[in-house]
C-alpha cells in the first residue's frame, strides 16, 4: 500500500495565513462596529433626549457633546488599532490607516441613517455633511494613532499634530463660511 504524500504547493502557505489574519481582522471590525456603534447611540440619547447634560461646560465654550463624541471616537480607533497590531504586527501604517477608515465610515454611515431619522429635513445634505466630515476627522485619527503605534515617535507625532492643526488654522481663516452654523 502506497503512502498518502501531503504536499502544500508553492504560496498556498502564506495564502492561507493571510486568510486566518483577515479573518481575526474582520471579526475585530464586526465587534468594534457593534461596541462603538451602541456607544454614539447611547451618547446621542442622552444628550438629545435627557436633560442630564449640560450643553457647554461651566464658564467655557466648549460643547459637552463634542468631548463626548470625540472621546468615543479616538478611545475606539486606538483600541481597534492596537488589536489589528496585535493580529498582525506587520502591518503597514497605510494598510493599518485603509482597515480603520473603513471601519469608521461604515459606522459613521450607519449611525448618521438612525440619526437622520430624528431630522425633519435635509436628511440628505446632513447625512452627507456628517459622514465625510467624521470620515476625514477620523482619518487623521487614525493616521495619528497608528503612526504612534508602529513607530513610537512621539516627537514626529507632535509635530505631524502641529502641522495639521495650523492648516487646519489657515483653511479656517480663508474659508470661514466652514464653520457657521
């Protein structure tokens, strides 16, 4: 009786991990997309529905809500980026950068349709405005963290967070209709 000879051909190997990986990797997305997607609702119910939460903080312009919201977003990119890593140490900052943009507009999108349901009109226009604002706001993010997480250079990172904030400065000064009301 001849024996059975189990042969991998040449590539199918790495294919099959890159496999395993994506799939770690898509299972991590699906969970943060439920986690943070309870998180925006839970945070829009209160804010909108209670009276529990002051609009601005005491003796500041600064909106509650917009902490709040911001919170949310940063702690997940960081978590989910740090997971992603932790499947699959070698990853590119670009691909680590492409997984989480992807996953933020997917949720962004899902909530601003549930958001959207509580306007009266311009349903559309809102839902457009939100969705690629929080997806470029997420970006940066998400280019931060994971430039942070793969190279651990904080002073770069000081200065890429410099660079964006007076851009962002200079887009305001030329174009101060971006952030009327």
């Amino acid at each position: 009786m001849a024996k059975a000879e189990f042969t991998i051909v040449k590539g199918t190997l790495p294919f099959l991990v890159s496999l395993i990986v994506m799939n770690l990797i898509t299972k991590t997305a699906f969970k943060y997309f439920a986690i943070t997607l309870v998180w925006l609702l839970l945070a829009f119910y209160i804010i909108n529905e209670t009276s529990f939460v002051p609009e601005f903080i005491p003796y500041t312009p600064i909106k509650i809500r917009g902490l709040i919201f911001t919170f949310i977003h940063i702690t997940t990119i960081i978590f989910f980026e740090k997971e992603v890593l932790h499947i699959n140490p070698d990853l590119t900052i670009s691909r680590l950068i492409f997984y989480s943009i992807g996953v933020w507009f997917i949720i962004e999108s899902v909530y601003q349709a549930i958001r959207q349901l509580t306007f009266d009109e311009n349903r559309l226009h809102s839902f457009l405005v939100a969705v690629i604002a929080m997806t470029i706001f997420n970006s940066i993010i998400s280019f931060l963290t994971a430039f942070q997480l793969k190279t651990k250079r904080t002073d770069r990172l000081i200065t890429y967070i410099i660079v964006i904030l007076v851009f962002f400065s200079i887009v305001i000064k030329i174009f101060p209709n971006l952030t009327a009301p």
